[in-house]
C-alpha cells in the first residue's frame, strides 16, 4: 500500500495503530456499559436501552435539523446577495435602493436565525472530535449537545 500511495509504511503503521487504540477504548467502553446495564433489576434495563435509543434518535434529528438550518441559511444568504445587487451605489437611499435593502436585511436576519441550530451544534462539540474520527458520518451525541450550552 505504501508503494501504490507514495507514502512511507510508517504513516500506515501509525495510523493503524491509532485506529486500533480507539476501537480497544470504545470496546472497553461498551463491556463497561454492559456490566452496568446487566448489574440493574430487568425493568430499569428496558428503561435504560429505551432512554438510550430515544437519546440516538433525538441527536440524529438535531443533526438533520442542523444540516438542514445550515442549507437554508446558505440559500438565504445568496438570496440577500442577489438583492444587493440591486441598491445604487451612487444613490442608496433612493427609494428602489432603500426598499433593495430592506430585503436584504430581512433575508439576512432569517438566514443568521436559520443558522443558530447549525452553530449551537458546532460549538457544543468544540474539542470533542479527533482528527481520526473527522470523516466518521455519525450523528453526535445528545449528551455532548446537552452537556455544553
């Protein structure tokens, strides 16, 4: 592999490595857990995997809300960037310009609002995610959007 990418053996070996240190922590992780789990009476265990599902499905629609925030604020953005385009340079406060504007800042306020989830979102996971795990296409979790404000 080294030889087909033009890479030195060692930047394979290394990032192996990193990888398999990461899967044994989060095996641990999850054998810890479920001696947790399998130590608690049969119904706190129903609500615990239950509490736990609901927790997965309301972090991944966070996230889809978030990425679909994120479009729209971009959509709006470029909407208030076409209307700009409108205002006289020479005569802004004419009346065709001044109205020009009004649409701009009401398009912009709406794309900075749509944005918010998207932003809240990136700022409770500041520092959480390594550089190993940046192309991993999984939501985060809701503890970590909760446990920041």
């Amino acid at each position: 592999m080294a030889r087909e990418f033009e890479i030195n053996p060692s930047q394979i070996t290394r990032k192996v490595s990193q990888v398999s240190q990461k899967v044994q922590v989060v095996a641990q992780s999850l054998a810890k857990a479920h001696t947790e789990l399998a130590a608690l009476p049969v119904a706190q265990q129903y609500a615990a995997v239950n509490l736990a599902d609901k927790l997965r499905s309301i972090s991944s629609s966070i996230a889809s809300a978030a990425d679909l925030g994120a479009k729209t604020a971009h959509r709006l953005h470029s909407l208030a960037n076409n209307e700009v385009n409108k205002v006289d340079d020479a005569d802004p406060l004419n009346p065709e310009s001044m109205e020009a504007l009004k649409g701009v800042s009401v398009l912009t306020k709406l794309a900075n609002d749509s944005s918010h989830i998207a932003l809240n979102l990136l700022n409770a996971n500041k520092g959480i995610s390594s550089p190993m795990l940046e192309d991993a296409p999984t939501a985060p979790s809701i503890i970590q959007i909760v446990g920041k404000k």
